[in-house]
C-alpha cells in the first residue's frame, strides 16, 4: 500500500493510503495537470519569488490552502485525488507533506 501523510502541525497528521492498482492506473502528466488546476483554483501564491513553479511547490501549496480541513476525513475524494496524483507525480510510494515547516519528505 503507497501512503501520503499531510501535517498540519504535531497531532494533526492525516495519512492517506493509495491501492497500488489505483496507482498504476494514474498518468503522470495528468496527475501534474491536476495539480496545476488546483494551484488555480485555490488561489496559491508561488512560494519561489522567481517565478519557477516546481511540482514540489504546487503540491505544497495545494496541501496549505487546501487547509486542514480537506484532510480531516481521508475518505472524500479530493483528499484520495490529492494522494494519488502527488505520488503519480513525484513517481513515489511515500510522500510526507509538512505545511508548517513548508517541506516535503519521501
């Protein structure tokens, strides 16, 4: 089982668990666009002051404005699409997403 943990700070950790054949069935320029229009949708404001927007960053973000919320109930199904396409994306089979310390960890 493939798994993304989201922090939102200790004792606010949602972990996210991804079927292998869920997994395979994802693209990864799909899971890239997902997150594109996410980043859109929410209104994220890039992180890096160049303007170089890296896939890392976006999934960041997405996760930081998303809001703890979107994660409370692991079972819905953005939080299962956010799951899916951050590690289709990252070509992963553990993300660790921190929103506090704005890091990531595989």
């Amino acid at each position: 089982m493939n798994s993304v943990v989201v922090s939102f700070g200790e004792g606010h950790e949602y972990e996210l668990r991804v079927a292998p054949a869920d997994l395979a069935a994802q693209d990864a320029q799909l899971a890239r666009q997902w997150f594109d229009k996410e980043f859109v949708d929410l209104e994220c404001e890039p992180s890096n002051p160049v303007g170089k927007l890296l896939i890392v960053d976006q999934i960041l973000n997405v996760a930081k404005y998303a809001g703890e919320n979107a994660f409370m109930h692991g079972g819905n199904n953005w939080s299962a699409s956010f799951a899916r396409n951050a590690l289709k994306a990252l070509d992963r089979d553990f993300v660790r997403v921190d929103t506090r310390a704005f890091a990531m960890s595989y």
